[in-house]
C-alpha cells in the first residue's frame, strides 16, 4: 500500500461531501476532526466564513471522569450542544470529515443530539 493512501481516501471522501453540505446562519455545519488521541468540533457558518462554537476533549468542560476516548467524544458533543444554545443554533448540518460515522464521530453527534442539537 502506498504511504498516505488513507489519507488522500478521507480527504477525496471529504471533498466529495463538502460539494453539498454547506452551513447558513441558521443551520450551521457541525465540523468534526478527529485525531489519534483528541476530538474538535466546530459550528461554521459557511455564508460567514466564521466559527460561530467550537469545542473539544481538551477544554476544562469537556474532560469528565472518563478515560475512554468515546466517553470524552460524547462530553464534546454534549458542551458543544450546550454552547450552540447559548449562541441561540437549535440544528445543524453534520460533516463527519471523510470519516465514517462509527465510534467516536458517531458518539459526538449522538452527545450534540442529547445535549438538545438537533443533527
């Protein structure tokens, strides 16, 4: 296998997605990156290009008792729900980065949709 084939997969995968999800002001896109040991995910507004709440295991909020890295996705996903109603955002569009929607991607949006986010 060639170095960074699985890369250049997500990233074509990624590209491939962004063509049709976009995120307004009142539907913004729910960014996830995920790392090898953390989680980031962001509310963009794409019309903006701005960051309207972002979130991720490394904030104080997020880190619970829970070593598990899925534990931690989900608290990510809960704080970043509970910021975006602060902001006054009720749904979003979910962009899971090329990634499949398994493990802990699928865990973040299951603590955003918990934490009240409609995905």
């Amino acid at each position: 296998m060639e170095a960074g084939t699985k890369r250049v997969a997500r990233l074509r995968r990624h590209r491939r997605v962004r063509k049709r999800i976009t995120g307004s002001a009142e539907r913004p896109r729910l960014a996830v990156y995920r790392s090898n040991r953390h989680i980031y995910a962001q509310l963009i507004d794409d019309a903006e290009a701005r960051t309207i709440v972002a979130a991720s295991d490394l904030d104080a909020d997020a880190k619970g008792g829970s070593d598990g890295k899925t534990d931690r996705a989900k608290a990510v996903g809960s704080l970043l729900a509970r910021r975006a109603k602060e902001a006054g955002v009720q749904s979003a569009v979910f962009d899971r980065g090329g990634r499949l929607y398994h493990g802990r991607v699928a865990s973040l949006a299951e603590g955003a949709r918990e934490g009240g986010l409609s995905i």
